[in-house]
C-alpha cells in the first residue's frame, strides 16, 4: 500500500505494508465475536475489526460489479469534516478533514483501484490503511486537495464519473453543493461534463449483502427482540408510563452498547379500548391496555426497524380476551399473505397492488401510513400497507412496497425486489372489538427478515403471539 504526503512545495512518498490489511474470510470475521457482555455484543476494538472485514469484501467483492452494471468506471465520493457523506462508513471512513476524496477506479482488471486523498494522516487504527491502495495527505497546504484529485483523474481519463447526487434517494446524495461546485473547478470542464448520478451505483452497492452482512444483522435482529421484550418486563401496570417506558429502553440499549435507531424509533403507544393515546404519552399502562413498541436499534451501521405488542393482563385474566386474540392471528394471516407476495425482480408498488387487492376481496378498506400522525379510531375493517427495505438505515435504499407515490416515497417505490437484501414487513390492520363497542384495535405489524430466492425469509422467529404483562409487573413468560 503507497501512502503520500503532500505539502506546500515538497513530496514525501512513503510505501508502508501493514500485515493485518489483507481481507479477513467469513469464518475469521464471525470469530471476532466471542468477546461478550450481557447481549454478546463485542467491544469496540473487535467492532472495528469486524466493520473493517465487511469493508474489504464489499468494496473487493461487489463494488466492480455495480459499476459496470451501471457504466460509471469512476466513483468519487467526497466529504468533509462535520458533515460526512451518508455511505462515509461502508467505504471505510474515517476522518475526512479539510476534504476528504474516496476515489474508486474500475482499470479493466479484475481489481478495483481504491486511493483515499485526505488532509490527515489515517492511523492504522482505521479502516482506510487497510482497504486503500494508496492514501494521500495534503495536510494544511495552501492549494490543498485540488492538485491531487486534478492529477488522480487526468491520469486515468474516466469517460464517466459518478457522484453522489440524487433527487430521490437521501443515501445518495452525499455530495452538498459546494463540494460539487469544488469537484467542478479542481477538475476542469471537460470532466464535470461527465458527471453522472451515482444512485444506482449506491443502490446496488448496498443491496448486495455479502455473508457476513447477514451474520451482523441477524444478531441486531436478535438483541433488538430481546431488548423489547425486556422493556415490556419492566412495566408496573398503574405506575409505568409510556414515556417510561420510552427513557427506560434509550438507557438499556447504552449499557450493551448498542444505540437506538433513526426514524422514530423507541415509541411506546397505548390501545385503551379502542382508544390511541399519544405517543410515548405520560399516561400510565394500565391492564387491559394493548401496548405496541416502534423501535430500533443500531449497531456497526446496520439498523432494525420493529413493531412489538403486548396486552396487559386484567387481574383473573390468563389470556387475552378471545376477540382480541382472534385479531392478532388475522394480523399473522395478513403477513402471510403480504411475504407470499414478496418475491425477487417484483416492483414494489406493483408487489403493494396485488396485496391490497387480496384484502380488498376480505372486505378492508385501504389507507396509507398514519406518519403524520393521522392514526384515527373508527369502526370499520381497515389496512395500511407500507413495508420497505432495513439494513444500513431502517428506511433503506431499496424497494418500497407501498403506493405508486414518488413524491412520497421517491423512485424506491418502482425498484424491483433483490435476492439477499433485508426487507421491513410492515402494515397496519384495524379489527373491530366487540367489547369496545365496535371500536377498532389498530394492530401494528412489523419485522425484518432476508428476502430468499422465492420469499421472505425469517432470520428469527416473528411474533407469533402477543407478548403477555401480568396485573402486578413482569411477564407471563420468560424472554
């Protein structure tokens, strides 16, 4: 690996080798995680080391490919310092600096050529000494990065540059106006005539799991089930609160080392007879309450995106009254109806039209999602179908099985289904309960699984039945 140093009026050229940088096999990353704690999650040195394995073999073994899929033979991705691009850690970033330039060149072989240009030294500690081929400095320099991306790319003549821009997709569209405006000046016209939006680049670089991706994200899936059941444990009915339970869950996922996810997650909602109180309310759970969990957690940049329910058991009580129980199994109906649906190379508002037109024929009313906050007690049968890709963000670059609504959805919405990719099954279903006078239970559902060859595939088992909280705390069954 050539490391250069570059400064006002003088080249330094260091070529360093550092035994550890070749690419870890599955077998050896996988390994990296017996050191545990109470969720098994590995501590932060062997975290790095198990990011870095994944980083080699996504850039060695899937990037190429979705380059020439798409005829881009250079990807730049440039950021800086506080306002890093959003694939900065799949590629391996660390720290940007001034301007720091992830170069990828497709150079007719059977290797990508990978340079890293950067104010700062990267120390080995890093990801990119180990996955780049070349990593340039320019430290505090009066004409800084310009030089050296101008004489990166002449050399190589790209005839098409892709950058991360993109009108649709907010993973790729890293690049702010002014970096582009900068790429445009540092190389000259002739090449920012071939600037092409990389967003199906990006799209196709993320969907492409490699193994150990699975590995990682099954675990995530395991803690994130594990750490929603724990926080239904802690309720005292009459005294919890939903926000509680909301501060209870944020301070858990700190102490195994995990984080909460992104987009709303870590909300508790309670069902009183029909009735939604407001999210992460004050309101104590009380029995005979219904209480549903939004949430996430994140780790090594990959983030669930789940739903779990629970009842809360009135003294005397076993079981969930009978209509309730009858309508979580209609909602596990509707799942398997929804996954018989998700098949690979199907288009997502085309895989949402055949499964509203299966519900339509069981006489359900179709809605959208209720993000703004539209979520409506009512009286008649009612269903909200909204799933979408999880992986690298809860909301992820892939396809969205939801209306044909770009605006609202962007392009995701006529993306097709990828094999490997992990999916979000989500939908709404409202059931009327005879004892809440006709009142419906706007059961939430909601999880994440791989997307197999003809189907969805459960990487852990799906809530099968509700979660049960006894009258004085604790739950009816063990985790």
């Amino acid at each position: 690996m050539k490391i250069k140093y570059f400064y006002v009026t003088f080249v330094i050229t260091c070529v360093s080798l550092i035994s550890s940088c070749g690419t870890n096999t599955d077998e050896e990353i996988a390994n990296l995680s017996s050191m545990s704690n109470d969720y098994d999650v590995p501590d932060v040195r062997t975290q790095v080391e198990l990011k870095r394995g994944i980083v080699q073999k996504k850039i060695n073994e899937v990037l190429l490919n979705a380059m020439r899929i798409h005829g881009i033979d250079m990807w730049i991705v440039i950021d800086r310092e506080n306002n890093e691009d959003p694939l900065h850690d799949e590629i391996g970033g660390h720290y940007s600096g001034v301007r720091g330039a992830y170069i990828f060149f497709d150079r007719g072989t059977q290797d990508i050529e990978k340079l890293f240009v950067g104010s700062h030294q990267q120390p080995s500690t890093s990801i990119p000494p180990h996955v780049y081929d070349t990593l340039s400095y320019y430290g505090y320099s009066k004409d800084g990065l310009t030089p050296i991306i101008r004489e990166i790319v002449h050399q190589r003549q790209p005839q098409k540059i892709g950058i991360n821009q993109s009108s649709t997709l907010p993973e790729a569209d890293g690049l702010t106006a002014g970096l582009r405006d900068f790429l445009k000046e540092a190389l000259g016209v002739e090449y920012a005539d071939r600037f092409t939006s990389a967003e199906l680049l990006v799209r196709d670089f993320r969907l492409q799991k490699v193994a150990m991706e699975t590995i990682v994200f099954t675990d995530l899936m395991k803690w994130t089930d594990r750490w929603m059941k724990e926080g239904f444990a802690m309720v005292v009915p009459n005294k919890t609160t939903a926000a509680d339970l909301y501060w209870w869950m944020e301070q858990r996922a700190r102490e195994v080392r995990l984080e909460t996810g992104a987009s709303g997650s870590n909300v508790a909602r309670i069902i009183r007879e029909g009735e939604q109180l407001p999210l992460a309310s004050d309101h104590p759970i009380e029995p005979g309450d219904i209480v549903s969990i939004d949430s996430g957690l994140k780790y090594l940049g990959y983030e669930t995106d789940y739903k779990r329910t629970a009842y809360v058991l009135k003294p005397g009580e076993s079981e969930p009254p009978d209509s309730i129980q009858k309508a979580w199994q209609t909602t596990i109906s509707i799942s398997d109806v929804y996954i018989k649906e998700m098949v690979p190379g199907r288009v997502g508002h085309e895989v949402w039209a055949a499964i509203v037109d299966q519900v339509r024929k069981r006489g359900y009313r179709v809605v959208g999602p209720d993000a703004g906050g539209r979520a409506a007690t009512d009286t008649r049968l009612e269903i909200g179908v909204y799933g979408h890709s999880v992986g690298n963000n809860s909301h992820d670059i892939g396809a969205r099985i939801a209306q044909d609504l770009p605006f609202a959805y962007g392009e995701r919405v006529r993306f097709p289904l990828v094999e490997g990719e992990f999916v979000s099954v989500e939908f709404h279903l409202s059931t009327p309960i005879p004892e809440w006078d006709g009142k419906t239970w706007y059961s939430r559902f909601e999880e994440n699984a791989r997307l197999g060859a003809q189907t969805v595939e459960w990487l852990i088992p799906r809530q099968e039945k509700l979660i049960l909280i006894q009258p004085a705390g604790g739950l009816k069954t063990s985790l």
